[in-house]
C-alpha cells in the first residue's frame, strides 16, 4: 500500500528541492506545500500543520504515512519509502 506523502517546503530552498527531485526520480506521488508562498490565514494554518509534527518548523518537514523526517536525509526517506 502507498503511504501518503505531504512536504512542506519553502520555494527558495534548496534542500526542499532536493527532497521533490528524489520523490520525482522515484515516481512518488506526494503533495507539496511552499509555505513562503503562501498568504494570511492559510499561511498560519499551513504554520500550526508544519509545527504540530516538527516543533521547530524547519523546512523541509516531510511526512510519509505517520512517519515525520525533517530535513533531506535521503536514506531515511527512502527507507521510510521502502526504496
């Protein structure tokens, strides 16, 4: 069965945009959030998501069926992938 995966990612980072590139090379469906891009009150919900599953709110915060990674920590998401 697929996990669902969800990133919450800022346009400008780096990292974020390592995390998609392996996801893509993979072909993993996932959703992605650009948090900076984001306005007003769906900007502070989307915040309140990101900090419920990683207090610090750093990006890239990635979530794979209940799993949280934080950062681009390519063998934990693969594994966390079953890659």
């Amino acid at each position: 069965m697929e996990k669902e995966v969800k990133i919450y990612t800022l346009s400008t980072c780096s990292h974020c945009k390592s995390v998609k590139k392996l996801l893509d090379k993979h072909n993993i469906e996932y959703e992605f959030t650009d948090v900076d891009l984001l306005k007003g009150e769906e900007r502070k919900a989307t915040l309140e998501e990101v900090k419920k599953l990683n207090p610090r709110s750093s990006f890239p915060t990635i979530s794979i069926g209940d799993k949280v990674i934080v950062g681009y920590k390519e063998n934990e998401i693969k594994e966390a992938l079953g890659l």
